[in-house]
C-alpha cells in the first residue's frame, strides 16, 4: 500500500483551507445581514398599506379583468 507523504499543516485540504472556508462562510453571513438590514429599513419606511383589499368589495365580480384593482398593490 502507497503510503501518504503529502501531509502538509497548511496544505489546501489543512489548516489553510480551514480558514479559507471560515472567512468565505463569514463574509457571505456579513453581506446577508447587512442586505436584510438594508431589507427591514426599506420596508420600516415604506409600508403595506391593506386598504386596496379590504375596501369595498361590492363591485368584484367572480370572473372579471376589473378585479386587478382590488388585487396587492405594491407600496410607492
């Protein structure tokens, strides 16, 4: 049986390559949560505003284009 001689401390598949993932898997949690606080800022500012829906539902028919007006409306 060949016997491994490639044993390095700081080869890719060593420490090395430990700290690469380390530091790649805290940068992507970094831009996450400063994308989602950029997110919840965003919204806090700019709410839903339900009042499109649950107005008056007289007029909406079961089958009629004219219901897009009382369907979600995204915030301005």
């Amino acid at each position: 049986m060949a016997e491994n001689t490639k044993r390095g401390v700081f080869s890719l598949s060593g420490v090395t390559g430990m700290l690469i993932a380390t530091v790649l898997l805290l940068a992507i949690l970094g831009v996450l949560t400063v994308w989602g606080l950029m997110v919840q800022q965003a919204s806090a500012t700019n709410y839903y505003d339900p009042a499109p829906i649950v107005g008056n539902l007289d007029n909406v028919k079961m089958n009629s284009k004219a219901n897009a007006d009382y369907a979600f409306q995204d915030a301005k």
